[in-house]
C-alpha cells in the first residue's frame, strides 16, 4: 500500500524522489492523500490481525489441536479483535470520510487540515505502540506480552493481580491514542459538514454518505469517552492504588462492563453505518435510480444513533440484572432494529423498478443486503434475552458479529473501494480478479461464519483454545477453518488487484459509472484544490442534474418537497 | 453490448446456484446434531431441564418469525433483482425516478414495530418467570465458586464441598425438587453454562448471582466456562450429575462422611501432609484445610482431574502431580518437584480417598 501512496503522492507533488516523497508523505496534510493514507494503513493491519485470525481457524480446526499454545491463542484473539475494531474499522471510516466528505459537499479541504494530519498520525503512533507489546509488554518474571485479556478487556483479569507484566497497559495506551486520533478526525468531519458545504448545499441535499458519515462521527464523539474514562480509572487501579475495578478491594467488575458498553455498543453503530453510508451511493447509481425515501433514511441513520446509546447493556445480559433491567435493554435493542430494517427496505425499494447494472461494487452491495439481513435477524434473537442467555458469548455470537462486520461493513467497504478507486486513482480495478475476489471471499465467509451460528447452538463457547471431541462440533469446526484459507486468498485476489491497477487497470476518466454526486465531476484523481471553481448545487443529484437538463431533480424537489 | 449482457446473465445463475448450494450443504448439515437426538451433544434445542425449556419454546417461536422475515425479504430482493436486471437496450433510456413513498414507509415502518411489540410481550413474560422464581421448600440449594480454572461446588445445607461436578437430584413427576444456584467467584468474571439444563449466568467477584434448575432425566450434562478468564479458559468444564433421588441421598451420605484413613498408603500420606499440598486442599478430618484449591476429600468419586482436562485415573493423577503443566499449562497447581517414588506414594494415598 505504501507504493500507492507513494505513487500518487508523485501526481500531485512536484518533488518526485524519493527524499521528496516521503517528506510529502510526513508533512501532507491534504484530506486525499492523508484518506489514502488511513485506509492504505488500515488494510495493512486488514491483512496482519486477518493472518491472525486465519492462525486462530488453523488451530480449531481439529479437536485437540496443538498448533498454538493457550496464552498464544489467546494473545491472537485479543490483538485480531482490538486490531480490528481499532486499527482496521474505525481508520478506513475516518479515511473514506475525509476522502469522500470535502470532495461530496464540494470544498477544498477539511475544516482543520493539519488537526486532521495529527489525527493519523496519533492513529499510526497509537496502532505501532499496540503490536510493539510484543517486545515491550514483559515484566518481572517474562509475564507479559502482547495484550491476552479479550477486546472488551472485562476486570478484573486486567488488574494488576491477573495482568502482570505490561500487556494490559500497552492496550490501554495504545488505544487511548488511537482513540485521540478517532476523536479530532470526527470533529474535523462534523465541522467540515457543518461549515464548509458548497453554495446551495443545505442539510437535505447532502449525498446520504455525507449525512451518515457526520452522524457516525457525532457518535465517536459521544461514545470514545466512555471508554477513554474507563481506561484511565484501570490505569489509575493498576498504578496509582485505585480501586474501581480491583474487586479484591471493593471495586466492581460490572462497572467496566457498563463503561465498555457504554462505548462498545455505539461503536458497532459507529462502524456499520459507514457500510450504509457506501451502500446509499452505490446502490442508486447502479439501479439508475434516486435512493427511495431520502428523508426517511436521513431519520432512521438518527434514530439508529440515539437508540443505539440506550442499549449497552444487551451485552450483559448474563450478567445477573434485574427482569426490570433485562426486559428494558431486550425492549431497546429490539426497537434499534426497526430503523434498520427501514433502510433494507428503502435499499430494497431503490433497486425496484430499476435497471441494475451488476459491476463489481454492486455485487458486493447485493452481498451486503443477504448478509446483513440475516446478520439483523440475529441480532434480534440475540435481543430476545433468554434467547441470549443460551447464546450470549457462544459461537452464535461470534457468528452474529462477524455477520455484520464482514459480511455486512467488509462487504459495504469492499463495494466502496471498487467503486471510488477509479476516482482515487484514475484507474478501474480489474473485473475478472475482482469477480474471483468475490466469490472466494463470499465462499469463505459463508463456509466460516454459517457453521458458527450452529457450533453456538450446540453450546460451543468463545475464546477456547481447543475442544474435545463428542459434543458435534468437530466437522462445524473443520468446514469453517478452510473457509478461512478461502477468505485468505479472495483478500490476496483483492490486493493483487489494487497493486496491478495501479499501472495496469483501464483509465477510468472521470465519471467511469455516470453517478450523481459531485465527486466524480472532476478529474480522476482530484486535482489537490479539487475543483476549479467551487461549484453550485440545486438538488441531491447535481450530476444528474447536468446531464438531464429536461428532467432536474430540482424541479421535483423544490416543487414537492411537501410531498415526501 | 451482447457480451455484457450475457456476463449478468451467467453471474444471476451463478448467485442463485451459489445459494441453494450453501442452504443445502451448510444449513442442512448441522440439523441433526442441532435438533435430532445425537448423543452427547448439548443442542439448546433438546433441553432436559427447565429453564432451558422454556427458553427453548420462545427461542423457536422468535426462530420461526425471524426465518418468516428472511423469507420475505430475501424473497423480495431476489425477485427485484431478477426482475430489474439490466438488459440489452437499456442504456438507452434511464428508469422512471421514483423518490419515495409515504405510504409505503409507513407500511414498513409500523410492520416491524407490531412485530417487535409481540416479540416484547413473549420475552417479557419468559424473563420474569424464570428469573422471578421462588425456591420451593423442598429445594436443593447449592453454591458455585468460580476459580481460576475450575469449579468449587458446596451444598451449605449439607455440608458438602465438592469440586467440578454439580450433583443435584431429578425432579420427580409429583414432587418438583429444582436446584437452585448460587454463583460466585474467587477471582475474574466467569460463567456457568450447561446447555441442556439452562442458559448461563455468571460469576462475578464480589457479587452474587442466582440460577436454577430442573431436571428431570438422570445423566452426565456436559457445560463450559463461558466468560473469558484467562489461559486455560477452554479447560474450565463442568459436568452436571443429574440423579434420581435415592441416588443422589446416597452421594449426599457419602459425600459427609469425613475422609477414609486407609493404612496402605501410609507412606503416601505422609510425603502429602509434609510438602505443601496441604497449604492449597482441603482433606475433611485432617490437618490439610486449604483453601485455594479443590477440595479432596472424596476427590476418587469424581471422574475428571482439574476441571475436565483429564480423567481421573492413576496414571493422569500420576502425570499431574508431577507436573500439572503438562496436562494443563497455566494451570497455578506449582509442580512440587516430587520424585518418581514420592509421586507414587501420594497417587496411592490419593486414590483411598474415595
């Protein structure tokens, strides 16, 4: 990834060796390339926290098994879920964010430039200070190294007692840097929507991406905190003598689990509704439609964002509440689930009484709409909470969550890639490795993720280094570890793919898909002051507006804006 | 022009192909081990206990909602997909624009909502029946305390400290005898799950929670640790012991009994009571009271070693007091550096225990 940074560094850059390079690639601080530069980091760490997970489907694969020791297993299944909830999800969020957003609303930069260069690189300080606990973690005795307490870290094993050596404060350090990083990027994008949109671009006339992406950077903004907090305290239990969650002295275990939630429920939110915000660009350009109930989408992505903060607790529910306690967050949680499924609908009414062109992007879109719906189905079992105490920290939710992030985010992502690196580049990626891409990819995941929804059902619980043999989870087990390998390589289609279009792919021009939105009506890539002449927007779809002056949305939108 | 066409039409093939393909061979797999009778399995679908079986009922009617809704709307996409696809000439003219509908939002909006105010009801009323249910007399009350990486079991009215191996009485047809459970922990969160006999509920240091159950066919009912604890979080197993009355009044008197003091082992017995064994168990009628670790007492009655990682025979008793971390690494049972003849003695002294 670093060659095409680089690379395009050089398009834009008058310096082109490699001294001038890599000075451009420290000190930049335009909104393009450092979107480049997020994601290009992020899918590095795609690729080392995937071979994790891929190490972690080799040893299950059989009863048994003594590929990796516990405490290394355990090491693998902490760093591929904190690296890629933080070092993975919430980088290419911010780096499509700040890519897309500025070229969307038709503006030159982010409201805060060099806030935003800092942003990355609290997020490139803090994600290298993670992987570095594998030599720096140690203590007295050899104990510690890479962090080995699960993403959601639930004390009290992170107190001093059960964590020795310094795993436990490089998770905390390292994420509270990345969470910096999150915060000032989030900020940044909720003021460049709210101050910076082009000359008629009022609220409702935004791409739907950009009305998604600054409302999940609101909720960054309100959840990071929660978490940042509860990190502290830990930091403060484990040095300074505190005692909030070091239960041997009074504290509470179930607090951290509130904090965690507080924050940890938001961000599943924080990081599908970017997903939503690719689909509800690619799906209408490749429908040849407007997106169906622009303003009803507008709503659920804010209902989804308010409810989604009164929900926390549905991941505690074997915790011991109260049935007063359960029956709310079973109530809440179930309630999230009507917003979203509005916007399947609405998806699903934009693609009807279209004329759907299956390119590569759309493909993965329609990936998206099966996988996410049966991953939203699951979710509301999970929210029937006797339901969950059965599956609750089974296989079943490991399959429910992968569902959403890879089958639905991943997916979303993927579509998202195919259908803006033309426009980061100036070239398509090619079709023929992209169709392979698929189509491993989609093999894979189904084979891995579809047995795990049944290895939980036959009470197989998470994070267990091995299993006997004799309670039928052995073939489940088997079939979704060569999933995994066929995940592996459809990846491998797709960063071969990136690297070869680089030089090789098809010259994309400008609008390569005759899409709507205002990024795509300059050059490819966009030239650093994006466009000549800031221009001037009437309706959603200023694109479409051009090239059917009989027919302007403006014209409906002004005239029936009552109607919708 | 042609050849595109021909490309979607192969690739709408090859999508619907694909998906018969994995409903037949993933989803059609697991069935029998999820909802027939295989044995040893611990399927939430064929509980022997109550609660499990109450959860069970909800669980198929949310199941049977939740796959009515796949079905509709996966059906839906599937045909607007089909139905829409792009076709030869259609680069010609653009779709009518449509923006939206009201009513249709509305429909779409209210029709989640009932369904979700009828799932709200069921799971309303299954949460608080089961967690809101008194103990009967004649109850069996038993206590659970997590420890790093096994299971501490004591029945306070009995006056019974066991380890690893829940024993509690079936529930007659006349006379219902749940058990109900205390749950506690010694160290980190853990949770107590056995699928057959009811959902899980955890432990969680310096907190006390309460389960119960009810079980009505003897057997052995296999469950985990389900809340991540640390290294041998996988090896934290439990094994129910569900007997029919007399049975488990039997086990309750030998169970009280204090511990046989057999004069074959003395040898055994005396390398135990000089090196630090004593410091961790407990050996009922003797001078070892320890607390950090199971109790002994009767440790030949149980069938497993160290939390389910090994069956309790002489040799793996062997191999585990010389050295526990090659039948559990991480387990904190320090390796005494006891020699071959010591190690004899003590699996000799042990195995009166019974």
């Amino acid at each position: 990834m670093a060659s095409q940074e680089i690379a395009l560094t050089a398009n834009t850059a008058p310096g082109t060796s490699l001294v001038d390079r890599l000075h451009r690639l420290v000190a930049t601080v335009d909104h393009k390339e450092l979107g480049l530069m997020y994601i290009g980091t992020a899918l590095i760490f795609l690729v080392v926290a995937g071979l994790m997970a891929v190490a972690i489907r080799l040893q299950l694969a059989i009863p048994n098994n003594t590929l990796l020791e516990p405490e290394v297993f355990n090491r693998f299944f902490t760093m591929h879920g904190t690296a890629m909830v933080f070092l993975v999800g919430m980088p290419i969020i911010a780096g499509l964010g700040n890519y897309l957003v500025p070229l969307m609303i038709g503006t030159r930069d982010m409201a805060f430039p060099r806030l935003n260069a800092f942003g990355y690189w609290m997020f490139v300080f803090g994600a290298l200070l993670l992987y570095f606990s594998y030599l720096g973690a140690p203590g007295l005795n050899g104990h510690g190294s890479a962090p080995d307490v699960g993403w959601f870290a639930y004390a009290p094993l992170t107190g001093r007692a059960f964590s020795r050596g310094h795993s436990t404060d490089y998770w905390i350090l390292s994420l509270l840097l990345t969470s910096v990083g999150s915060t000032v990027s989030a900020i940044n994008v909720v003021a460049t929507t709210l101050t910076l949109r082009c000359r008629g671009m009022k609220l409702m006339r935004m791409p739907l991406f950009v009305w998604m992406m600054l409302v999940t950077n609101f909720m960054i903004i309100l959840a990071l905190p929660s978490l940042s907090a509860a990190q502290i305290m830990l930091l403060i239990d484990r040095y300074l003598g505190g005692h909030f969650f070091d239960t041997q002295s009074g504290g509470s275990a179930v607090l951290w689990q509130h904090f965690f939630w507080i924050f940890g429920h938001p961000e599943v939110y924080i990081l599908i509704i970017p997903g939503f915000a690719c689909l509800s660009e690619i799906i209408p350009v490749f429908s040849r439609k407007p997106i169906f109930g622009y303003p009803v989408m507008v709503g659920a992505t804010t209902m989804i964002a308010f409810i989604s903060f009164g929900v926390w607790a549905h991941h505690m529910f074997t915790v011991g509440m109260t049935s007063v306690g359960n029956t709310f967050f079973a109530v809440s949680t179930m309630l999230v689930g009507v917003p979203t499924g509005i916007k399947i609908f609405n998806w699903l009414g934009t693609i009807y009484g279209g004329k759907i062109r299956l390119d590569l992007p759309m493909i993965f879109c329609l990936g998206f709409l099966f996988q996410f719906l049966i991953a939203g189905l699951t979710g509301v079992m999970l929210a029937v909470t006797p339901f969950d105490w059965q599956l609750s920290d089974s296989y079943f939710v490991v399959a429910h969550f992968h569902y959403v992030l890879i089958g639905g985010l991943l997916y979303a992502l993927f579509a998202g890639f195919y259908y803006w690196y033309p426009k980061a580049v100036g070239r398509l990626l090619n079709r023929k490795l992209g169709l392979w891409h698929f189509w491993l990819f989609t093999i894979g995941f189904h084979l891995t993720f579809d047995t795990m929804h049944f290895s939980g059902l036959l009470g197989m619980p998470r994070r267990i280094f091995t299993y006997d043999v004799g309670r039928g989870w052995e073939m489940l087990n088997l079939i979704g570890s060569v999933g995994a390998i066929f995940q592996a390589v459809g990846v491998l289609c797709l960063a071969i793919n990136i690297l070869r279009s680089l030089r090789h792919g098809k010259v994309a021009g400008n609008d390569p898909w005759d899409a709507w939105t205002l990024e795509w009506a300059t050059t490819s890539p966009p030239p650093i002051y994006n466009f000549e002449s800031a221009p001037v927007v009437r309706s959603r779809r200023p694109l479409w507006d051009l090239k059917h002056p009989e027919d302007p949305d403006w014209k409906y939108e002004e005239a029936g804006s009552g109607e919708n | 022009m042609r050849l595109r066409l021909y490309r979607h039409r192969k690739m709408l093939r090859a999508l619907l192909f694909f998906a018969f393909a994995l409903i037949c061979v993933v989803f059609a797999g697991p069935v029998e081990p999820v909802f027939g009778n295989t044995d040893g399995v611990t399927s939430i679908f064929r509980p022997l206990s109550q609660p499990a079986q109450e959860i069970k009922e909800l669980s198929l009617l949310v199941l049977a909602i939740c796959g009515a809704i796949f079905v509709v709307v996966a059906g839906l996409l599937v045909y607007a997909i089909v139905r829409f696809r792009h076709r030869a000439g259609d680069e010609a003219s653009e779709p009518p624009q449509v923006y939206g509908s009201n009513q249709i939002e509305l429909a779409w909006t209210v029709l989640p909502l009932l369904i979700v105010f009828v799932l709200i009801l069921v799971t309303s009323r299954t949460i608080a029946d089961i967690q809101n249910r008194q103990a009967p007399p004649s109850a069996v009350h038993a206590t659970v305390i997590g420890h790093q990486w096994w299971w501490e079991i004591r029945y306070p009215e009995l006056g019974i400290v066991t380890a690893n191996e829940l024993h509690v009485p079936t529930t007659d047809g006349g006379e219902s005898r749940p058990t109900f459970i205390k749950l506690q922990s010694a160290d980190v969160a853990h949770s107590f799950w056995v699928p057959l006999l009811a959902g899980k509920t955890d432990l969680v240091p310096n907190r006390e929670n309460l389960m119960w159950i009810a079980p009505t066919r003897p057997g052995i009912y296999l469950g985990n640790c389900a809340e991540y604890c640390g290294t041998q979080h996988a090896r934290m197993l439990i094994r129910v012991v569900v007997q029919p009355p007399d049975e488990f009044q039997q086990w309750v008197r030998d169970q009280q009994q204090s511990a046989a003091i057999g004069t074959s082992s003395a040898e055994g017995r005396k390398t135990f009571f000089a090196t630090s064994c004593v410091n961790c168990h407990t050996i009922s009628g003797t001078a070892a009271q320890g607390q950090f670790g199971p109790d002994l007492t009767h440790l030949m009655s149980r069938t497993t070693l160290a939390a389910g990682a090994a069956p309790n025979t002489p040799e793996s008793l062997r191999k585990w007091i010389r050295d526990p971390q090659s039948i559990k690494v991480g387990s904190l049972m320090p390796n005494m550096q006891l020699t071959d003849a010591e190690v004899d003695q003590v699996v000799a002294y042990l195995q009166t225990l019974k």
